[in-house]
C-alpha cells in the first residue's frame, strides 16, 4: 500500500491510490480541531524562569532511567547550533528529556533554545501549553529557521513518529525514513548540525508493529501522523492507546563533533543531491556511533534493573 501525499488542509488527506479524502474517525476528528486551531498560534512561548522551575521534576523523573550524558564539549556553549538525534520510544521519549537536560546543564536557560515536537501533542489540553512554555515548537511549522538565525539552538529529531515507533528488533538503527529537511536547514542558515545519539531508549518499550495502516484507516495521516504502533506489556498486545508502563532501560545519550560545511553557500540547500548527500553525512556518524554504542552498553534493560536495586538498597 502506498503512502498518502503530504496534507491538503487540516483534518483532510488525498491518497493517491484510492483517490478519496480521508478524515479522522471518532474522537480523532476532535484532535483534528484543536490541531487546527493549536496550528494558526504564536508557536514560541518560551519561558525561562518556568523551565528553571521544571528541572527537578524533569530530572527525577529521568533517573528512572539512570541516565549517561558523553561529549557534552562538542555541544557549543552559546550561539546558534542544530541537534539532530535519533527519535526513540514513541511516546515516552526518555531521551529527549535527557538530551534536554544536558542542553540546560552545558547552556543554560537565559540562552534559547527549542525542540521541533510532535505536532499531536500540542492539540492534547495542558499538554500544548506546557510544551510552548519549556520551549516546544510544532514540527510542522517555519519557526526553526526563524530561532536559528536569532542565534538559539534548536534539537530536531528527523525520523519523527516514523523512527519513534520502529519495531524493537529495529532499535539499533538510524531511520529518519528519507526526510532530508535538517541538511536543507542547516546549509540554509550556515549553523553547524551538533549529532546526538541515544542508546538504550528504544528498549524501553517493546514495539511489534507501527501500524501505519491502521493509521492510514483512522484517517491519521491528516494530522502528520503516519502509525499508530502495536506495542507488547505485561498484559499482552496493546495499542498507544493503552501503552505499557516503561522498562527502566538504562539511557546513553552521546553528542559528536559538529558537522559543518564551509566550502557550500546556502544556493547549496536548493540542490537536491548535495542536500541528500550532506544529510547521509550526518547519518552514517550517527549510525556509527550507535553500533559502537550497541557493543560497549550492551543489555541496558539489564543495567537498568541492576541500577534501580542498587538504589533500592542503598535506601
């Protein structure tokens, strides 16, 4: 089955190969609204001293995960700066709160930074609000270029829903599922693409399928929703309606060195084969690290466990 093209208008999606429009089913239409009205606002709503106050929340709830951050050096200290990571564990996303950490620990709060987020999430009540207010931007939208050339940093995750829900048995791949759009921005606006690679994230839940049919069934892709994955706990087979609580899977958040580009203008981002070859670049060192890191922090559900009943016991 093919997929359907990009979105006509909100709540709406064409697909090619059955020539019909598709709409959200049930409350999916109600999502479908508030996405809508959620898209024609003021997206960054950035507020340092509320994020001042989250950090401990955050951060305790992290260590669930008994997180490690490496290469914190090779993330600039201030200016403008694009991360790319590896998106994992569909919902829960425990390394994204860790790679944030790390981007407050090494910057700070006074300078901005944001996050591309799932356009979904800002249609969900008191999710949306909370997210603007920590520095949460829709993916969808044109604010990246907008924050990079006012010198903020920006964390992007390409693969998007596509890589958060992979099956389990794809944990330890890159895949950004085509989307080359990072390296278009990145020879754009001249910043340098600052790689940082999660291990152990995805193990925190068992993914058996995406379910991208179903998705397409629902009527979800109208709302950049591509799957609508089929997930395995302790009760059986369930949906990302009723997800499993999160293994504590101990997390590996790795930055690499920049990846820059000196010798390519921005007249560079509209040739479509040197956009595709830049962002194989960053893609094959992220997958290197990856498999490095796969070998050196073997069975980190293990570790994990192992982590929790140290703590435990030093109680």
């Amino acid at each position: 089955m093919s997929d359907c093209p990009p979105r006509t208008t909100i709540g709406e999606e064409r697909c090619a190969e059955h020539g019909a429009v598709t709409h959200p089913v049930g409350p999916f239409r109600v999502l479908a609204r508030r996405f809508e009205q959620e898209h024609a606002r003021d997206s960054k709503g950035r507020e340092a001293e509320y994020i001042e106050q989250q950090i401990a929340k955050i951060r305790a709830l992290t260590a669930y995960f008994s997180p490690t951050v490496r290469g914190l050096e090779y993330l600039p200290s201030e200016g403008p700066a694009l991360v790319i990571g590896n998106h994992n564990a569909a919902f829960y996303m425990p390394d994204t709160w860790v790679t944030a950490l790390a981007i407050v620990d090494r910057r700070g709060t006074a300078h901005p930074a944001y996050t591309l987020t799932y356009d979904l999430l800002f249609a969900l009540p008191l999710v949306g609000t909370f997210l603007r207010r920590i520095g949460a931007i829709p993916a969808a939208s044109d604010d990246a270029a907008h924050a990079l050339a006012e010198g903020a940093l920006v964390l992007d995750y390409p693969g998007g829903d596509w890589e958060a829900c992979r099956p389990w048995s794809e944990r330890n791949r890159i895949d950004f599922g085509g989307r080359s759009g990072f390296a278009r921005l990145a020879l754009r606006t001249g910043v340098p693409i600052v790689p940082v690679v999660a291990h152990g994230s995805h193990d925190t839940l068992v993914v058996l399928a995406r379910g991208d049919r179903i998705a397409r069934w629902l009527g979800l892709p109208s709302m950049h929703i591509k799957v609508f994955p089929i997930l395995i706990g302790p009760l059986g087979i369930t949906t990302a309606v009723l997800p499993p609580p999160p293994l504590p899977s101990s997390i590996t958040v790795e930055f690499l060195p920049s990846i820059t580009w000196p010798d390519l203008g921005p007249e560079a981002a509209d040739d479509p084969d040197i956009v595709t070859r830049c962002a194989d670049q960053v893609i094959q060192a992220m997958q290197e690290a990856l498999d490095r890191l796969r070998v050196e922090r073997a069975h980190p559900v293990l570790r994990g466990y192992a982590n929790l009943a140290r703590r435990l016991v030093r109680r």
